[in-house]
C-alpha cells in the first residue's frame, strides 16, 4: 500500500464526447456534407473517389482485427432531364426538406457544388437545420423500434 499513497487518487468519469443529441447530429451532418464535397470534388478534377473506414474482422486464427476496407458513399446530387444539376440533403435515410415541399437544392452546373455544400456547412453549424434533423431522427427512431 505505500506506493498508492503517493498517488494522488480520484473518483472520476470519462467526459462523453457529445451528450447534446442536436450537437451529435449537426456533428454527423457536417462530416456527410464534407464527404459530399470531397466526392463533388474529385468528380470535378475526374479523379476516382473511395474514401475508407475501419471495420473489425476476424482473421484466419480468429482474433478480432481492424481492417480498412472501402466505403460506400451515396452521391448527394442528381442531374434532371434537363441537365439541370441538384443536391438533395439525407439524414437517417429521409431526404431533408429545406422548406415546405421543397427537397432539393438546385445548382446549374456541378462546377458549383462545393461552393453550395460549403454553405450547408454554415447553416448547419448556425442551426437552421436543427429542426428538421430532430425530426428525421425521431422519425428514424420510430421505425427501428417498429422493426423489432
């Protein structure tokens, strides 16, 4: 015991990295919307596009290990007849609607687009979208817990 006294002990707990739920998900929907600039980016420059991610696996002997394997990525915008190019913004797998029955953003050229999706960014982080994530995110809740 008399090397613990010299320690200097506590009682302490790990800070959550974010326990507001409408912090959590502006948080998520900047990351997807950089991802989107990304991969607006590259298709652009028409360079290829695969970011990755970490996922655990087992081996051969059947030990858990980490593995980067390539992500799938949705492309946030689509072209009409027209060839009119649009953003559509989706969170917890609903389009987002940026005002009444209107779900999409329309850009022109895809040359634009990541000045447009850096906007999103700002008005995320401002919180003009906090409602209608709460509400796709509620939404979503409710479907899962009807799944099961």
């Amino acid at each position: 015991m008399s090397h613990l006294k010299g320690l200097k002990l506590a009682q302490a707990v790990p800070v959550r990295a974010s326990a507001d739920p409408v912090a959590r998900s502006r948080e998520k929907m900047i990351a997807a919307l950089a991802e989107q600039k990304q991969m607006a980016e590259a298709k652009i420059a028409r360079q290829a596009f695969t970011p990755t991610h970490i996922v655990r696996r087992k081996n051969a002997e059947g030990q858990r290990v980490d593995v980067e394997t390539a992500k799938r990525v949705r492309q946030g915008w689509f072209t009409d007849a027209a060839g009119k190019v649009f953003f559509a913004l989706r969170y917890a797998g609903k389009s987002i609607d940026f005002a009444k029955d209107k779900n999409a953003i329309e850009i022109g050229e895809l040359a634009a687009l990541p000045a447009i999706i850096d906007t999103l960014i700002e008005a995320v982080r401002a919180g003009e979208l906090d409602v209608q994530l709460t509400a796709a995110a509620a939404e979503r809740g409710k479907m899962l817990r009807k799944a099961q």
